[in-house]
C-alpha cells in the first residue's frame, strides 16, 4: 500500500526567502507525481505534474523534482511572498489511476 | 474551459440526517473521484469512476455512502444517516483517463463543505 509523508507539517519563513518542501513515498511504482496548492476554504490548485519518466519541471518560481528511486520529490519556491502561504500537498499516482496524497505541509510567509 | 463543478457549497445538517453533492466534471475527462477531507488532513479517496464504471471504493463506507455517475458524466454523493464524523469537505476531481505509460492530470473543484451538527 503506498503511504506518502510530507515534513514538515508546518514551516514559517520571512519574505524573500526561499521554500523547500519535502514528499516522500513508499513505493517507486509510480506513473506521476502532482503538487497541489489549497487555499483556506477552497479547492486544491494543481502547480506542478511530474511524470514518472521525468526529473523535475518548473514554472515560474516553483521547480519540482522527482527521485523515484529514493522516494522523493521536493518542491523549491524561490524568494517567497506572502501570497505563497497556503497548504502544500504533494500526490502520487500509481496503477489504476488511484492518487494518495499526502498530509499537506502548511507554509507560512511573513512580510 | 470549464472547471470541476460542485455544488453545494456549504451545507450544515443534523447527524441521522441525508444530503447529497453534485459533481460535474470537465468535458472529455473519464475518470471522476470523490475525496474527503477532514480539517488538517490530506484528501483520502472515496470512489473512484472510469466513465460510468467504479474502480475503487474500498474505503466508501458502503453502510451510509453511496455514489452514482450516471452516463458517465455528472456525480452524485450521498450520505445517509449522516454522523458527527462526517463533518468534511468533500471534493470532486477530474482527469483523462491515460491507459497504459500515460497519466493526467487531477483537476479539482471547489468542494462542498459538510458540518453535521
């Protein structure tokens, strides 16, 4: 059964400074991996897909990277603003299209 | 192009009591899942449709949960007796369904925020 952990559960960095935030997961039989972003009270916002055959992808100020082998994928947010705070949540999808997620790391950007 | 739908929004009902919420997702999209989301915890998956077809319900707790999609389109989740503990978000996804070396992927709704009193 693939379990997927994310640490911390909650991280506060002044502005400017740059994030890291950590997913790892139990089992490498991957086809993709996807980082979310939730807002309080709303839906999750996907920010990145990395596919299983792929090391990292970017947009923007987010890059993702993926180390299948290890188990983990981190996600780099460059000089953080206070609008980047939100819950971060990573997914791994595997066979039969079945997604676990992780529990979310909360961010905290403070001006 | 459209978003995931769900509707409604908010809805606050008394526990032993029914409620239902819709799903509608993006054209074209095959496989619809229904989350739920307890405060403070990532989504944990409900059911899983390829087209009209469950694929996984196997933490759908089958004695008050339902869910139906009928034609392959829209959604529906019903919870019946409602109990304290169902007090969640409920978030419907959406993605193409890959096949063999291809995944898509999720897109997700607002969610339809639970509170059984």
């Amino acid at each position: 059964k693939q379990e997927v952990t994310q640490i911390p559960a909650a991280l506060s960095v002044p502005e400017g400074e740059n994030l890291v935030l950590n997913c790892s997961f139990t089992d490498s039989a991957i086809y993709n991996l996807q980082w979310f972003r939730q807002d309080p009270g709303k839906g999750l916002t996907s920010l990145l897909l990395i596919q299983s055959s792929q090391r990292e992808q970017t947009s923007g100020r987010l890059n993702a990277s993926l180390d299948k082998s290890s188990g983990r994928s981190t996600l780099y947010i460059a000089a953080s603003q206070p609008g980047d705070s939100a819950t971060y949540l990573c997914a791994v999808k595997a066979a039969g299209n079945k997604l676990t997620f992780g529990g979310g790391t909360r961010v905290l950007v403070k001006p | 192009e459209a978003g995931v739908a769900q509707s409604p929004r908010y809805k606050i009902i008394e526990k032993r009591q029914s409620v239902a919420f819709w799903c509608n997702p993006i054209s074209g999209h095959a496989t619809l899942y229904w989350y739920q989301q307890i405060l403070g915890q990532g989504p944990k998956l409900l059911i899983q449709f390829q087209n009209n077809g469950v694929v996984d319900d196997s933490q759908l707790p089958k004695d008050r949960f339902s869910a139906e999609r009928l034609k392959g389109v829209d959604s529906t989740l019903k919870i019946q007796p409602a109990k304290l503990e169902d007090s969640a978000v409920y978030l419907c996804a959406s993605s193409l369904w890959g096949g063999s070396g291809v995944s898509g992927e999720l897109f997700f709704g607002e969610g339809s925020r639970l509170t059984v009193l």
